[in-house]
C-alpha cells in the first residue's frame, strides 16, 4: 500500500538537504546519501506539479477557458 505523496512536506524536505549540502559540514559518503534522497524527492515533487497541471488542463477545458480571454469578458 503506497501513501500519497505530500508536495508540501517533500518540498521543504528538500530544502533541509538542500541546506545541510550547502553548509559543507558533510562527508562524502554523507554527502551522496543526501543527494540521492534529493534527487529522489525531486522527481516526486515534479511529478506531483505535472499531476496538478494536468489536472487544471483537463478542468479548464471542461469549462472552456483555454482561450486568452481579457478578465473583464469572464
């Protein structure tokens, strides 16, 4: 059973590792576990925005705005 990937959590987890690479205080072994952990969450965070884009896709062409309208004609 998978549990559904929070963007919100992933995204700042990545900021953590994010800032413990930057600070230099890593080993290389440490270093390189982090970066896959990185990585790792990367590719869940950009799968999670093109479900959501995907999803705004399909909702706005229900809805018939995928033309370029001025806000004051919606």
């Amino acid at each position: 059973m998978s549990s559904k990937f929070d963007f919100n959590k992933g995204l700042s987890e990545l900021e953590e590792i994010i800032g413990k690479m930057e600070s230099g205080d890593l080993s290389l072994e440490e270093s390189l576990k982090c970066f896959e952990e990185g990585i790792k969450l990367h590719r869940q965070c950009h799968s999670a925005l093109s479900s959501a884009e995907q999803r705004i896709s399909v909702l706005s062409e229900e809805d018939n705005y995928t033309e370029d309208k001025p806000l004051d004609d919606i």
